[in-house]
C-alpha cells in the first residue's frame, strides 16, 4: 500500500555529520551501512534520509526561480550550480594530469636504468613521486565524482518536479499533444540522459585536452613525427562528428517512435479488461510488434554507427601509434629506442582511455541535448489561462455578486476547446445563487460535462466573462479514482473529520459497501478502481466531493450507473440532505431529478445556449434525512448567526459513540445499528509491495538473456574474436620491443619490414574491435527484441488476477527505463566486459610474467582487490534493485495525477500532489546518494591499490634491471601502467553489468507471470459457427476474484434459452457484473461449470470463446486510432455494414461531419468524443458483431432517457435472434425482457418473468420496482 511520507523512517542520520575528517577524506563514514548490505538485504528504510539542501521540494524552488528569471535552462543550472561546478572542474583537469606524470616518470626510469651508472636514489625519487600522484588522483576522482553526480542528482530531482507541475498546467489543446506515455517518458529516458550528461560534461573538454597535452609529449619524444599522429586524430574527430550527427539523428527519431510506443502500452495496459473481454489480444499484439519494430529499425542504425565509432575511436590510438612510428623510423630515419618509443606507448596508452570514453560521453551528450530540446519543448506547451475565472479576490464583482446573492456567473460566454476549433459556446448566459439546486439535461453530445470543464477553467476563453464565488467539489461523470483505501480517496488529502465523514458515508450508500470489504474503509482501491463496481467507484467520487465541504457541487451524472432505489436515497439524502446549503449544479439524464419539485431550476443544454425548460413550483424541504454540512458560503450568509439546527428524520443514520468506533479506522460494518468491528489494515491491501530478488542477479536471467543474444555460439565466436585481438594487440607491443632492442644498423634494413608487420597487427587488432562491437550490437538487438516480445506476450496473456496487484506505474516502469537499458546500454556492457577482462588479464599476466618471483607479491593485492569488489558489489546490485523499486511508485503517481489532473485541480489540490511527487522522488534519490557515495568509495580504494601495484611493479623492474633489458622493462612498465586503471575498469565494467542486468531480471520476473488458460488451442471441438443457438447453462458455478477471497458467485444454477432476453438486477455488489465475469473466464470458476449450446466453455480456448460473445461495458474505453479501426478492428465489414451500425445508433450526423470520417483519428481514451458518443461508438460495435451471445453491463447508464429508449429499441429489434443479458440498475432498460433474474449475494434469487414477479406482491424484485415506481407501468 502506497505512503506519500516524505521519508520512510530510517533509524541512523547520515553519519557524514558527524565523521572525522579522516573518514570523509577516505569516504569511510559509508562503512557501516556497505557492511549492513553484505549482511541483509537492504530496505529503504536502513537508508539515510537526505539531506535538506538536497530535497527535491527545494532544489526545484532554486530552480524554478532561476529559469524563470534567465529565460534558459541552462543560465538557470549554472546560477545554482555554476561555481561549484566550474571548481569540480578544474579538480578534475587537475586528477587528470596526475595521469600524465605515468609516461614521464616511464621515460626517466628507463632512461636511468639504460644508462651505464644506475642511479637508484632518483629512481626512487621518481618512484615515490608516482605513488603521490596516483593517491592524489584517486581522492580527488573519488571526491570530484561524488559531488558532480550529487549536483546531478539534484538537478533531475528539479527537473522531474517541473515536468509534474507544469503537467497540471496544460492546456487541453497540449494535453491533446502529450500523452501520459510522454510525460513517463520524459520522466525516465530523458531526465536520465541529461543526469549522465550531467555526470560526464567535464570531460568533453578536459579528455580533449588531456590528448592534446599527451601529444604535446609525445612531440618532445619523437618530435616532428607527433604531427602525424596529430593529423590522424583530427582525421578522427572529423569521422566523430559526422557520426555524431547522424546518431543524433538516429537518436531523435528513436524517441519520437519510444513516445508512440509508450502512448500504446499505457493505452493497452489502462484498459486490459476491454482487451480481454473482446478477445483483441493479437491485434494489440500487432499494434505494438509494429511500433516496436519501427523502434528498433531506428536503434539498428544508432547502434550500427555506434559500433563504428567505437571502431574508429579504440582504433585511433593504433592509427596514431603506427602513423607516428612510421613517419619517425621511415621518414625521418631515426633509431627506436626503447626510453623513446616505450613513453611513446604509454602516450598512445594514455590516449586510449579518453578515445574509448569519447564515444560514450558524446553519445551520452548527443542524447542529452535531445533530451533537452524535448523537456524545453514540453516546458514551453501553451498552458491554461488563469485569468479566465474570476474568484473572490475581484472585490468589486465580489461584491456585485454577493449583493445579488450570486455565487457563480456566466455572462455572454463563448468558449471552445481548441483555440482554432468551433465555439461550442456562444454567448451563453448562466447564474446559480447560494444554496441552488440547479439540474441540467440535454442530448448526448450537447456539451453538458464541458459546461463543468468551462466553469473550471478548462475551455478556451473567447469572450464573455465567468465568476465562480467559493470552493468546487466536483464529481467527473466518469470517476476517477487513487490507487489508495477507500478513506484516503474520500478524505482526499483534508484531515479526517470522525463525524463529518460518517454523515457522508451515510448520504452516498456507502455504508452497505463498506461492511460488506475485508478491510472496511482501509480497502485499498486497485488501479482506477478495478477493484469496484461502477456505482462503489461514482459513490465514493461523489463522497469525496462532499466531503470537501465545498461551496459550490459539480456534479456530472453521479448517479447514473447506480440502481434507482439507491439513486432515490442518494437524491434525499445527500443531495437534498447532506448539501442542502451547498450550491449544486446537477447534471442528469435522471427523468425524475428532472421533474423534481425541489430544483430551482431546469436548464436543458441545447445547440451551445441554456435553457429554462420549466417553471417549478418548488416544494419546500423537510427534515434532512442527514444533518446538512454547513459550509463557508451558507456561515457567511447567516452573517454571524448561529445556523439553525435541523433535526435529522427517524431514518437518519445512527452514529455509534467514540468507545464504539476503532481509533484509526472504519472496520467493516455488520449493520447500521451494530457497532463497527476492529479489523488489521493489511487485510483490505490489494496492491502488492514490489518484489526484489535478493544477492546476485539469477544464473537464469543470465542464461535467458545470453539465449536471447543468438545462444552459446555467439558467445563462442565473441570469445574466439577477443582472444585474436588481445594476440594481435600484445603482439604488436612485443614486436616494438623486439624492434627498439635492435640495433641502428639493423633497425635501419629492417625499417620497411618491422613496419609492415607492425601495422598488420595493429590493423588486424582495429578490425577485430570493429567485428566485436557489431556482433556485440547484433546480439544486443536481437535480445532486445526477443525479451520484449516476451514480456508484451507474457504481459498481454496474464490473468486479471496479476494486474489486480500490479500498478501501472510498475509496468509502464519495466517498458520506459528497463527497456532502454536493455536496448542500448547491455549490449555495449558485455562488449565492455569483454575487451576490458581480456586487456587487463593479459596485461596484468605480462607483467607479473616479466617482473618473475617479484609478481607473486600482486597476488595478495588481487585478493583485496577481489575482496573489496565482493564487499561492494553485493549493496550496489541492493540498491539498483531498490532504485527501480522506488522508481515505480513515482511512474504510478504521475499517471494517476495525470488522469485525475481535472479532478485534482477543482478541488485545490494541486499542490498536495506537487507534494507527494517530491516525496517519492525523494525516497528514490536516497538510493541513488547512497549509490553513489558507495560508488566513490569502491572507485577510491581501486585506484589507491592501483597505485600500489604499479609502484611493485616499478619497483620489481627497477631491482630486476641486471637481468631485463630495457626494451622489456619499458614494455612492463607501460603494462603496470595501465594495470591500475584496467583493474577498476574491470571490476566497474562487472558492476556494471550486474546493476544493468537487473533490467532483464525485472523483465524475465514479468516473462514468468503464469498466463492464463491456454488461448487459441480448443480442448474440444467447436463448430465455426458457435454458439449457433446461444442456449446457456450455469451449473452449480461458484466463482472467487482470488484462492483467498470470498464467493461473489455461490453455487448458482440456471438456464437460459436460445433467444431468450435477460434482465439482471440486483443491489450493488450482488454479484451481476460477475456473471459476465465468468463467461467470459476473465476469472476462473472455483467449482461447477458454465454450458453455452451445450459446450463447457472450460474446454475451449480463450480466443473462441471471448470472439464468439460480445459485452458492452459500463465505461466506454476507446483506443487511439481510427473510427473505421474501432468498430472493425479486423477489417471484416465493409463501409456500408458500417454506416448502417452508426445510423442505428444515430451516429451518422456526428461521424459524417468529422474530417476524415470513418478515417477520423481517435484520441487516447476516445477523448475527442463525449462519453455519451463513446458508448453509442460501443454500441454501433456490438451491432457489426453479430454475436449470438450479447452482454450489455450498464451499457446505457451514460446517455440521456429519449436516447436510451430509441436505443433499448434497435437493441431488441437487431439482436432478436440472439440471448441478450442485461444488466442493468435503471429497471427501465429490462421490463421488457422474457424473463428477470434478481441476484443477491452471489446467488439468483428470483428469475422470472417481470408480471409474474410483480404479481405475487413481494419478493425482492417486487420491493425493487415498487421504491422504484415501476409496478403500475409492469402491471399495465
């Protein structure tokens, strides 16, 4: 269950407070929690909490501010940053020049142990100053690095909050334009490469630099020739940057298509339930492999230039060593000698790391500045206007109003939803005065939920004014709902007030429901209320508008999905009752709200204009059956006044005392008179805390992906392809020394030969890099592809079971963050592995070979090396787990937010939730600060016995200088050099890949989901025309959501014939939606079985059954695309069947005048239609289906009474031939049928027909249709 703390509870500070100045130099204040993570896995909790500088909330304020006033992004990052990050820069150039000192101080060993008097004290000298300068390198990587990834840390943190806020800002127009998937997107992929940007912005100047000086160097060595090598590099830089192009490019098309693919899968996986109830699964399957494939055509060809840049980049250190060497040997006919070329070599060496990092820091670059120019684009989307609604803070129209007893206004309004769209209102007149009960009607389609967006600032402005005098609680027509219990929904952020939120349970019917939860008000609610009927999800909607104690009450059709004996007590209880002081401007297709003789006014909605339809000779108002809210508006209009008490009726709910309630919840009622029941908390949890393994990443994960990559040979060949580079690589260096111990005169014969033999290597070790990192990048694609068709596969197939317990946030999750790390990083980390195991094995072997006895000394530094690898690798895979742990809470909320951003915003709670995004940023960038301090720490101790071993090295070589020649102590020495490096290379290229590798354990995780039963293979034979009759059985079928859950069907039997038209009613949660549950086997039965034309629908496969039945539900979920691909989504009618489907519906009038027509796009959620005009589009869907089984849940509970009828009509005439099921709580839409089944508890209680039924003069249907008012109009 989800906490919106701002930080979990950690038992420890940060011990940085209050460490020594010893242990922050050596970063050893993070010992104790590295040695807690070897011990347990860590939990956020065992984290430290951050500290106040670095919280998102006022990072975000110092940001914001500075943005602001710049105008430019970066203007602002370098008011809060600039001096702290132009000194880490310098600090940094600095480290790096420690690095050059290596080939300098080689060139003066060698040189003095050439010479004939070995002068030993300089070499120590030399020696000692080497093991300075690589412990001072070390602290200040450690240090420089921790504080620049801190600043970067700080800087998305900002970022990702300003993305949230501005998000509540759009416009409609640009939320048209960026969909929930984007704004994920831009959250994951694109703040992640402005943080690696941020990480490595330094050393796009500084490794250029550090070449330039090294070639400097090499000047002084080998003179003219290092103009060569020179030229060989810009040669190089020129390939870069034409390949740098083009990947930016490459990389911009990339997200354009992640976007559209991201839109889709949060489309799919929001309405899953609609795809499994129509059995699209392979379409959507499709759908998705398309976008997928047009995705990874794109990232082919990024990693295809990537692959040749790596080329030319780990190349270009051979290109300038054989350039060099042979401009110096050939043409400027000079002796090699081993002082001269071995310093050249480490030169070359220690230009290798800057090309080999080039590529990646520019990528990384090249990433970030799309990256950037998409979030300046999103920043920049036009936003709602503000000035729009006038409010109380106008005290001259304030006092206007007030006088006229006003409390909201519309003067001469003529609005729109696009600023070039038609107006949808023109010059449109509206007042409602305190305490109002306003109704308004009218035809689908006529604008009645956009008068609510209007008064709530959502339109577009074009004339007239509007004032709105007070507070807004607003129920949307369809209900949003948080993934939170049943309270926090209802509370919606404002304290909870014991008396208050009883009185509102009461007046919304909730009181049944409740009792009825395992957790009572603690349920929690599964993602957008999957977990709830229809009616519970508009019922607590409604609650927590009340609850608000709100001046003025949108209300947008709330009670249209609820059953009328209910909608009758809703109506006098809360509507007439609980807000009697309230203004409530009620929108309704309801006949008898309508005609109600308590409304002060009927206003029909017709043609963009209001109009009174008539005069009302209001009656006056009885004891509330509830105790009103008295509310601010209603205070000051008594104007001091004590507010006169109302005496609440005999029917009125029985409020328990204290001692009876529980102190920190409602437990589940047993009835209204009994006292409320102590329950535990975790019993009404629905959502599951996110799995994470624990120690090393699963041997299967790796098994899975390798398998993934092309299996066992392509690891084979990449091997074999590594062993022929290292040969080829060690060879050449072995040659050089073979060549430099020659001698001037044969040096000089042989020049033409040792040079061609030198290039042949280097040129057979450039072209093997290039054969690595395309079958590396081949093998990653290939991956990539297998692993998310799995995933979508697994995903797309798993029960309604998993996504009960799954958020979307956490899928979205693995498909954003988890997805792109598999795509681009995971295949350039085995290439990494690879090339830096080989190297620094080979090498660190050589060495240790050369120095003979004195190598065994390196032994014991390995031992600690591997040691210190283990101790550090174990926390590190902990945390990588824990950030995408802490990351998915984050997701969830944003897509919730981004659902609900109307809702949030009418109820003034925009900054609640600003809050809450902070909150769970923070928690996540807990685990990063820990990551990274870790980080540094691990990186420190690498380097600091790096410098040991070289300085062993140096040493064993200096006092082995008898016996070794020069050649062979320069070629070790340039070894030992880069030993250091390559070993935290080495064990940072496996951390690497390990915490990368946790992508693929989180995908393999949803791979494994168990799928439901089998889909397209039938167990027995099935006619191709089943059901050709549409007779249905239910024998004893007893049905749980869960193994552990209670019965919401038990043991019912019944049968239906061919033909036959079934109403089902029933009190909410009387098990009737569930019976379409189960024969659709969107949930398995516990026991019994269902018959359809004498078949047991168990033994056929999911897709003949689910295409066979059709079912329109009660929320009309539309998917992007066209209209055409809506209603025939397999292209299996023509233009004319489906004209004519649209004309039953009286659709024809609203399709034809839409650009494009049947080709007309559809926007995310059906957004450009009403939700009236969504359902008739399910309607005219069902029509084309000509399904011999229909289910119709709810299916006209969105549109007006006139509609309704004349569609009630079509249904019974085009479905005549076919069983017709109908649920249905108005009990107009079943009168007519054959037969009625009332169920109650999971059971059929009654089932006949509606005149025998009503004939025998009680009964539950009988009860039902007399509160309702429908006995006389069955008798007749």
């Amino acid at each position: 269950m989800r906490s919106y703390n701002t930080f979990a509870k950690s038992p420890l500070g940060n011990p940085k407070d209050k460490a020594s100045y010893f242990s922050r130099l050596f970063i050893s204040w993070c010992d104790p929690i590295l040695t807690l993570g070897n011990t347990k896995q860590l939990n956020l909790e065992d984290i430290w909490p951050l500290d106040a500088n670095n919280s998102c909330a006022l990072t975000c304020e110092e940001l914001k501010a500075n943005w602001t006033s710049s105008g430019s992004l970066l203007k602002a990052f370098l008011q809060c940053y600039g001096k702290i990050y132009i000194g880490i820069g310098f600090l940094l150039a600095f480290a790096y020049g420690c690095d050059l000192l290596g080939p300098l101080i080689l060139n003066q060993v060698v040189l003095l142990v050439s010479a004939e008097q070995v002068d030993f004290q300089l070499i120590w000298i030399w020696l000692a100053v080497l093991f300075v300068s690589r412990v001072m390198k070390a602290l200040i990587f450690g240090h420089v690095y921790k504080e620049t990834q801190i600043i970067a840390i700080k800087f998305s943190a900002a970022i990702k909050s300003l993305i949230f806020q501005k998000s509540f800002r759009l416009c409609v127009e640009s939320r048209l334009k960026k969909s929930t998937g984007d704004i994920v997107n831009l959250y994951t992929t694109d703040v992640s490469n402005i943080l690696m940007a941020a990480y490595y912005i330094h050393e796009i100047w500084i490794l250029p630099t550090e070449i330039l000086i090294a070639l400097y160097l090499l000047h002084s060595s080998v003179g003219l020739a290092a103009f060569a090598g020179l030229g060989v590099i810009i040669v190089v830089l020129i390939i870069n940057q034409v390949m740098a192009k083009s990947m930016a490019s490459a990389f911009t098309q990339i997200m354009t298509l992640k976007n559209e693919r991201m839109k889709a899968l949060n489309e799919i996986f929001s309405a899953i339930q609609i795809v499994k109830l129509n059995a699209w699964e392979p379409k959507f399957l499709t759908k998705i492999r398309v976008a997928r494939e047009k995705e990874l055509d794109v990232v082919w060809k990024y990693l295809y230039i990537g692959a040749l840049n790596i080329f030319v980049l780990w190349g270009a250190p051979m290109f300038v060593s054989t350039t060099t060497i042979a401009v110096y040997a050939f043409y400027m006919k000079e002796t090699l000698t081993a002082a001269k070329i071995f310093t050249a070599l480490a030169l070359f060496r220690l230009m290798q790391e800057p090309f080999r990092s080039l590529p990646k820091i520019i990528t990384g670059i090249i990433q970030a500045q799309v990256s950037m120019d998409r979030l300046i684009e999103f920043y920049q989307l036009p936003e709602r206007k503000q000035d729009v609604i006038v409010g109380r803070e106008n005290a001259i129209r304030c006092t206007t109003m007030d006088d006229k007893n006003v409390i909201v206004s519309i003067e001469n309004g003529t609005f729109a939803w696009t600023s070039a769209g038609e107006s949808l209102f023109k010059h449109v007149n509206f007042e409602a005065k305190n305490g109002e009960l306003i109704v308004v009607h009218g035809k689908v389609d006529s604008g009645k939920s956009s008068l609510c967006s209007l008064l709530l600032g959502d339109m577009q402005h074009r004339v007239g004014s509007v004032y709105v005098g007070g507070s807004i609680g607003y129920c949307s027509q369809q209900p949003w709902i948080q993934n939170l219990t049943i309270r926090d929904n209802i509370c919606f952020g404002r304290p909870y007030d014991k008396k208050k939120y009883l009185k509102v349970l009461e007046a919304c019917g909730l009181v049944a429901d409740i009792q009825s939860l395992p957790g009572g008000d603690k349920t929690e609610i599964g993602q957008k209320g999957l977990n709830l009927s229809g009616d519970q999800k508009a019922r607590i909607a409604l609650a927590r508008a009340c609850y608000s104690d709100s001046d003025i009450l949108l209300l947008d059709a709330p009670l249209a999905a609820v059953d009328n004996i209910v909608v009758n007590e809703i109506f006098q209880k809360c509507i007439l009752g609980l807000l009697r002081h309230k203004t409530r401007i009620l929108i309704t297709h309801n006949p008898d709200f309508i005609n109600s003789k308590h409304a002060d006014s009927v206003l029909l909605l017709a043609n963009g204009q209001l109009h009174h339809t008539q005069t009302i000779d209001k009656k006056p108002l009885g004891p509330p059956p509830v105790s009103p809210l008295i509310g601010v508006q209603f205070a000051r209009r008594k104007k001091g006044n004590k507010p006169e008490e109302t005496k609440p009726s005999s029917v009125a709910f029985a409020f328990t005392s204290p001692s009876q309630l529980i102190q920190d919840g409602l437990a589940p009622l047993v009835s209204r008179s009994s006292s409320f029941l102590r329950v535990k908390a975790q019993d009404g949890q629905l959502i599951t805390d996110e799995e994470r393994h624990e120690g090393r990443v699963a041997k299967h994960v790796f098994v899975a992906y390798f398998h993934a990559m092309g299996g066992i040979w392509v690891c084979f060949f990449l091997i074999l392809v590594q062993c022929a580079w290292q040969a080829l690589m060690q060879g050449s260096d072995f040659y050089l020394a073979y060549w430099t111990g020659e001698s001037s005169t044969d040096q000089v014969e042989n020049t033409k030969h040792n040079l061609t033999i030198y290039t042949l290597l280097a040129l057979g070790s450039s072209a093997l890099v290039l054969v690595r990192t395309m079958t590396v990048s081949l093998g990653g694609l290939h991956a990539a592809r297998t692993l998310f068709d799995r995933m979508t596969k697994s995903l797309i197939h798993a029960p309604m079971t998993f996504f009960d317990s799954q958020p979307l946030g956490r899928i979205l999750n693995r498909y954003s963050d988890d997805i792109s790390r598999v795509d681009f990083q995971l295949p350039f980390a085995y290439g990494s592995l690879l090339a830096i195991g080989f190297s620094v094995g080979c090498t660190l072997i050589t060495a240790c070979v050369v120095t003979q006895y004195f190598g065994l000394l390196v032994i014991p530094i390995l031992v600690i090396y591997i040691r210190i690898g283990l101790y550090y690798l174990q926390p590190a895979r902990e945390l990588q787990r824990l950030q995408k742990v802490t990351t998915s809470p984050i997701l969830a909320h944003l897509s919730e937010a981004n659902d609900g951003s109307s809702v949030i915003r009418a109820f003034g709670m925009v900054s609640r939730f600003c809050n809450e995004n902070a909150s769970n940023i923070d928690n996540n960038n807990r685990t990063v600060y820990l990551s990274i301090v870790s980080s540094s720490w691990f990186a420190l101790r690498m380097q600091l016995l790096g410098g040991v071993i070289v300085v062993v090295i140096a040493v064993a070589l200096t006092l082995l200088q008898p016996v070794l020649s020069p050649g062979l102590i320069g070629l070790a020495f340039n070894y030992g050099l880069a030993v250091d490096q390559g070993l935290e290379g080495l064990i940072q290229a496996w951390s690497w890949l390990e915490t990368s590798m946790v992508s693929p354990e989180r995908i393999q995780k949803y791979i494994d989901v168990p799928s439901e039963a089998s889909y397209d293979k039938d167990k027995v034979v099935v006619p191709p025309k089943w059901p050709n009759h549409g007779a249905i059985d239910f024998e004893n079928v007893t049905l749980k959501y869960n193994s552990n859950g209670k019965n919401v069907l038990d043991s019912v039997n019944f049968n239906i014939k061919a033909g036959e038209k079934i109403g089902i009613v029933g009190r909410t949660g009387a098990g009737m939606s569930s019976l379409a549950m189960a024969l659709f086997r969107l949930h398995e039965l516990a026991s019994g079985r269902i018959l359809i034309d004498g078949i047991d629908i168990s033994q056929m496969g999911l897709l003949t059954l689910r295409s066979r039945l059709c079912i329109i539900t009660q929320s009309p979920i539309l998917f992007k695309g066209t209209i055409r691909g809506y209603l025939d989504p397999f292209d299996e009618r023509t233009d004319h069947d489906i004209w004519a489907a649209l004309g039953k519906v009286e659709l024809t009038t609203i399709v034809s005048s839409i650009d494009g027509k049947l080709d007309a796009p559809l926007d995310e959620n059906g957004d450009n239609l009403s939700v009236g005009e969504r359902q008739l589009l399910c309607m005219a869907r069902s029509l084309l289906s000509k399904a011999r089984v229909v289910i119709m849940d709810e299916a006209t509970a969105a549109i007006d009474a006139e509609n309704d009828a004349k569609l009630q009509k079509v249904i019974r005439s085009e479905f005549n031939d076919a069983t017709l099921l109908t649920i249905a709580h108005r009990l107009d839409s079943v009168l007519d049928s054959n037969r009625i089944m009332v169920m109650d508890a999971g059971k059929v209680v009654q089932f006949a027909s509606p005149m025998s039924l009503i004939a025998r003069g009680e009964g539950p249907f009988y009860n039902l249709a007399k509160e309702g008012g429908y006995v006389d109009r069955v008798a007749k």
